[in-house]
C-alpha cells in the first residue's frame, strides 16, 4: 500500500475563536486553490480553559474536503509541517501526535508577553524545549511581524528566529467590494475582533476618541463592544454593538466606511489580522504608529484624538477615500495575497502539482465518472462493529472495483492498516458542535466524497440520521445502499426503519439467532437482500494454535482464555472483569484481556492478566481454550462460526442491538453458556461450568453442527453487480 504524504501538516488547537483560526483558514483554502493537500493535527490548548466547538472556518473546510483531520495515534507524514500557536506547548499535551516530516516550522502568532511582562503568555526557552523534544531539533522558528520578532529577542536573545516572518495572507478578490465612496451622509466608524479588554484603550477618554459619543458619526463594534459598554458604563446613543461571530467579518466591514482599531497600549498585538481584512474588503483603515513596520504606507496613522478630524476630512473627499481605499488593496494584495503563501511553501520544497507530476503519494486519485467503485461509510460509535462488516464486505470485493472506506470513529487508522483507501470524518464529539451543525457537517462531507471518489454504489452501515438522508437525497445519480443488520430490541428503531425507503436497496446480514428475533426488522424484508452472517474473516484465514498463542503472549502448555467484554463504558465493565479474571485464574487459566483496537482510555488493571491490542482479535481464536465475550454481532457470529467455546455476558446498554436475545438463543441451541447478570451468582456457577474440558468440547462439537456460514463474498459480489448496473459502458 502506498503511504499517504500529505503535502502540508498544520498543528494547533482548532478551537481558537479568533485571529489563529482564521489564520490557518486563509491558508488551507490558499493550498488548496493550489492543488495542495492540507491535515489538520488537533491538540487541546491548556489555556483555553472553557470546552468549545472548533472555529466555524475549521469546520467548513472540514466539510468540503479541503483540509483533512488527523486521526489520533496515527502516524501522520507530510512535506512540510506548521505549528502554529506556541501557548498550546506551556504544558506538556495529553498526547503527542505522531508527525513526520521534510521540514517544520514553528509559526510564533503571538508575542510572548507585553511590555508590563516579556514572558506573560508563555516562556520562549521552555517552549522550545518542549517542541523540540517532542519534534527534534530542526525547526524554523518564525515570527508572523516584527512586533513578535521584537518581543520574543527582548524576552530571549538567544532564540535562533528565521530571516523573514511568516506573515497573515488573505485573498483579496474574495473580500474587495469597489465603493464610490462612504456609505452614507453620517460617517460610520467601525471595528471588529474577539472580546478581550485590552483590545480597547485603557482611558474612558481615548476610547471615546476612538468610537465617538456624537451625533456627527455612528459607531458600529462586531465583538467586544460589550466590554466597551461596561468600561464606560453606558453604551453611547450612537453606537451598534454586535455579538462576536453573530455577523460574519466580510459582511459586517460592508455597513462601515472606516476601520479604527486602537488598544490598551501595554498590548503586543502580533499582526492585526482585522487590519488587513478591512483593506482588502476597500475600508480605510486608521491606526496608530506601531503598527506602520506592517502596513507601510497602505494605512492612515494617527492617534485616538486625531480620529475624527481625519475621518471628518476624508468623509468630505470621495476621490481621496477611493484613492486611499485602493492604495490599500494593491498593498495588501501584493505583500499578503494567496501568491507569497504560494512562494513561501515552494521555498520550503512544497510546489504543486505539475504536468507530469506523480501526485499518487499526496492525494487519492480521482477516476473518471462514473468509475466502478464502492464508497462505504461507517457511524463507529464507540466500537468497531459497523466498520467491520463494511470491511468485511469490502476485501471481497472484485480487485478492478475501487473501495473507499469513510467512518467517523478512529477505525480509520484500523482500516487504512488494513489496506484500505480511508477518508476519517470527524465525530460530533470531536468536533463539538451543535446537533444542527454537526448534521450539516456530515452531509456536505458525505456530498464531497461521493464527488471526490464517485462511486457507483455508496454503502452506508448506520441508521440513516438526517445528515445521512440529505446527503442521500442530494445525491440521486449514486445507488445507495442501507446495510442494515437485524436483532434491534423489540418496540426500538421504528423511525429508522421508515427511512429504509430513502435509500435504492437493503443489505441485512444474516444472523444465527433469527428466530428470537423480534425487531423491526423482522416485518420489513420485503425487497432486502439477505445473505448469511457477516464475519471478517474465513474459518482458513486464522492463526493456527501455536502461532495465536505466540501473538498473545501465551504459556503453551496452560488453558487460555480471553475476555472481551465490548466497547461500552470502561468503569462499567472493570468489576465483572476483575471477577471473572479472579474465577479464571484459580481454575488454573491464563487470562488475556482483549482491548479495542480504537479504545483512548486504557482498561483498568486486573491482577494476573494481561492486555492484547490485536485487530482482527478473531485470526487468534484458535490460541484458545475460552472466551468470556459480550454478544455483539460480529464476536458472537465468530466465536460460533469458528468453534470456539465462549461465555456470552449481554450488554444491556446497547439502543438497538438485542443481546441478550441473541446470547439466550445460543444457549438454548447448545452451542453456548449465558451469563445475562455479571454481578449475580450464576457467573461463578456458569464459569465453573465453562472451566471443564468435557463441557468445551461439547460447545465445539454443537458449533460445528450448527455454526453459521460467512455472507461477506456473497455482500461483496452483490454490490459489485449494483456497481456493474450503475457504471456507464458496462
């Protein structure tokens, strides 16, 4: 399998609500205007102490493919990697990600203090320690303006700063708006930026200057204004004050026809992103002085007291405020368009694509419409159930079709291990967003795949969620199909089952306990296509005994059993697992403990045993003796269909699968011992049952008989024929 090089990495904590997000923004759609591929590496800062969602910007690029996210633990490899914010590195992360890299280079967006304390926000020497213990010693330290370059030499001389700042960038074309001239006959004064209040001057009486208290000019605040308001006690007649994010930047500099930013003057303000966003959108901006080694001779400077002489003078002067406006622009558009971001990269041996450029390493490749292809989608939850089935499906399928695995869990490091092309999409939890955004969210990034990849069939192993529908519905020239397993519990999932009809057919997998099935499924089969039970791998496919029990860690002359009790709640399951661990071991058994090939908490320790992280666990089956499982589909379908003498112990937490049905079913046939309540007597009765070597080969003997066969080929070639139907020319 080739490895995927993606062609620029950016660190940071994409929660930042402010200038950082934004910034990283404007160059993810620069890179990716440029044929460039963009993963975003995701680390929580320790100063952003109250849990948000990541920036709106984050997501939308998110959403429509432009930026990739890294999924935790996985290796990510790129051409060049950017790190930007260094507060995220005053403390030690709670996971360091695994990045490769050609080059690094440490974007310093924020000065390290100000000038009451040249080391308020972060320690320059410590942070580099840090970074590069993390990330080696090669890094290119740049600063993003000559204010931070100052601040950081007066608080460590030493620091070894690149020769030129990794300046803000921003596509002028995309914010310009020609304008004859001011809005109106008032002059409207106006600003925007987050809330923070040494944003605004110190004084009552400069801030006043500033954002007049007059009936001459109206004063329009997106962000903060509120914090003005109480420094001043009242909220002047004249003034609008707009929540932050409410409104957004482009459209808000619309209503303004000067930009006037002024601060409490202890502040280093790095760049002043805001500055450069109302001149490209063809505001006048005014500023004080500190900020010309930046904007040069685009902005007009001044103090608090000279702001409204000045903005009365151009008022009056269309010709010199259109002039002025578009000094600006070409200022802007020069120095920070999308084009230096372009040389700065190729400087750094990042260039895009050419003729004749092999982009296979960097990017999936995208086939001609429509290619005989299958994207399947998976909605993980907390296990790897959904995704398994797909995958099982998905190894079968004909070499020539195309297979593209997206899922929401962090199974996409496990299927990409595995072989497969994988796209990860972000969870609602990783993401925090609202149910509505998240909703969004997940139908423009479905929409982009489907475009991306553009399958003949879309496989989906999920209820069919409003996001999965309007993707569906948006969609109409794909075949899509609803793998849908059966064993839901009894009066649930009726909502889902009406929306089976959004999609073009039904695959249910078989499942070995059918006739204690009292789901909604059972009296939905009209027109769904069964096959038999769904595993992962074929009964030839597993280790053999000496070689499992090598992979496991095992003592080859002691029994051996091993417990998975499922993905659910850690706290939940660690007592009855330290029970039965307890029972197993003095009966004379090893005991392994099987952990989630995504699990991100580890299990809790339990005396004697040991852990395994092994995907699939299945190919070691026959390494041993016993298995203590929950009754999930894919465990239970295995352990029967492979023989194996198994324990089931229900989950009862489950919202739609039956276990305890299932588990009960297998008892009755013979092939199994239930354990419905792990905190009950029975367990000690039915483990010291399970021990016995008569009772286990009994438990092999009734599996042979009755276990089930695997339905994954017959899946696999039943979607291809639905490929072959949908791919035009064959």
């Amino acid at each position: 399998m080739t490895e995927h090089v993606h062609d620029v990495a950016i660190l940071s904590d994409f929660r930042y609500p402010g200038g950082t997000s934004a910034s990283i923004a404007a160059e993810v759609r620069a890179q990716a205007r440029a044929g460039l591929s963009t993963v975003l590496v995701q680390v929580r800062s320790p100063h952003l102490k109250r849990d948000r969602p990541f920036h709106p910007l984050i997501v939308e690029l998110l959403r429509d493919g432009s930026a990739h996210l890294a999924v935790e633990g996985e290796v990510t490899r790129a051409k060049l990697f950017v790190l930007r914010q260094p507060r995220i590195f005053t403390a030690d992360p709670a996971s360091v990600p695994r990045v490769v890299a050609e080059r690094t280079v440490m974007v310093l967006n924020q000065a390290p203090g100000d000038a009451a304390d040249p080391a308020r926000y972060y320690d320059f020497a410590e942070v580099r320690t840090r970074i590069e213990g993390f990330f080696g010693t090669g890094i290119e330290w740049s600063p993003i303006s000559p204010q931070v370059r100052t601040e950081v030499l007066r608080s460590a001389p030493d620091a070894p700063l690149a020769g030129t700042d990794w300046h803000e960038i921003i596509d002028v074309a995309e914010w310009w708006e020609e304008r004859p001239g001011p809005l109106g006959a008032v002059p409207v004064i106006g600003r925007h930026g987050r809330p923070d209040p040494v944003k605004w001057p110190r004084t009552t009486e400069e801030l006043l200057q500033a954002y007049p208290d007059d009936p001459a000019v109206e004063v329009r605040v997106l962000g903060g204004g509120e914090l003005a308001v109480e420094r001043l006690g009242r909220t002047p007649a004249g003034w609008d004050v707009v929540e932050f994010g409410s409104v957004p930047p482009r459209e808000f500099l619309g209503t303004i026809d000067f930009f006037v930013y002024f601060h409490d003057p202890d502040l280093v303000e790095a760049f002043g992103r805001t500055i450069m966003e109302a001149m490209a959108a063809g505001v006048p901006v005014l500023i004080g002085e500190h900020f010309r080694p930046i904007f040069g001779d685009a902005a007009l400077y001044t103090t608090p007291a000279g702001v409204l002489p000045l903005v009365r003078e151009l008022h009056a002067d269309p010709a010199r405020y259109r002039e002025v406006a578009r000094r600006a622009r070409d200022f802007v558009e020069t120095r920070f368009g999308y084009a230096s971001h372009e040389a700065r990269l190729a400087e750094r041996g990042v260039r895009p694509p050419g003729p004749g450029t092999d982009v296979e390493v960097h990017r999936p490749a995208v086939p001609s419409r429509r290619s005989r292809g299958v994207l399947m989608v998976s909605d993980n939850g907390v296990g790897l159930g959904h995704l398994s089935r797909l995958m099982a499906i998905g190894r079968r399928l004909p070499e020539d079709t195309r297979t593209v695995i997206a899922t929401q869990s962090h199974g996409a490091s496990v299927a990409h291990r595995e072989g497969f092309l994988t796209e990860y999409i972000p969870s609602r939890s990783v993401l925090r967003l609202p149910r509505q955004r998240w909703t969004d969210m997940l139908t423009s990034r479905i929409e982009h795949l489907v475009d991306l990849h553009e399958p003949a069939v879309v496989a989906v192993d999920s209820v069919p969620h409003d996001g999965i529908v309007a993707a569906v519905r948006s969609r109409p020239d794909v075949t899509w199909v609803w793998v849908r397993r059966p064993m839901w519990r009894r009066d649930t999932g009726a909502e889902w089952i009406e929306r089976g009809g959004y999609f073009d057919a039904i695959l249910e997998p078989g499942e070995f306990a059918a006739a204690a099935d009292e789901g909604p499924t059972v009296t939905d089969r009209a027109g769904v296509h069964t096959v038999d039970p769904i595993t992962y791998l074929d009964a030839e496919e597993l280790a053999e005994p000496a070689t499992a029990r090598t992979a496991l860690g095992l003592d080859p002359g002691r029994p051996a059993a091993l417990l998975q009790l499922g993905a659910g709640n850690i706290n939940d399951i660690a007592s009855p697992v330290a029970r039965i661990a307890g029972h197993l071991r003095r009966a004379g058994f090893q005991v392994v403990l099987a952990e989630s090939a995504i699990a991100t908490e580890p299990m809790p320790p339990v005396p004697g045993a040991h852990l395994v992280k092994l995907y699939p666990i299945s190919r070691y089956l026959r390494g041993l003796d016993l298995v203590i499982s929950a009754s999930g589909y894919n465990s239970f379908h295995e352990l029967l269909a492979f023989g194996v003498p198994a324990v089931f112990v229900p989950n009862r937490q489950t919202s739609l699968d039956d276990q305890v049905s299932r588990a009960r079913f297998a008892a009755a046939a013979g092939a199994a011992l239930i354990v419905e309540d792990p905190e009950s007597e029975d367990l000690d009765r039915v483990l010291a049952e399970a021990v016995r070597d008569d009772v286990r080969e009994r438990l092999r003997r009734r599996c042979a008989e009755v276990g089930p066969g695997n339905g994954a080929a017959a899946a696999a070639r039943w979607l291809s024929e639905l490929a072959d139907r949908r791919t035009p020319g064959v």
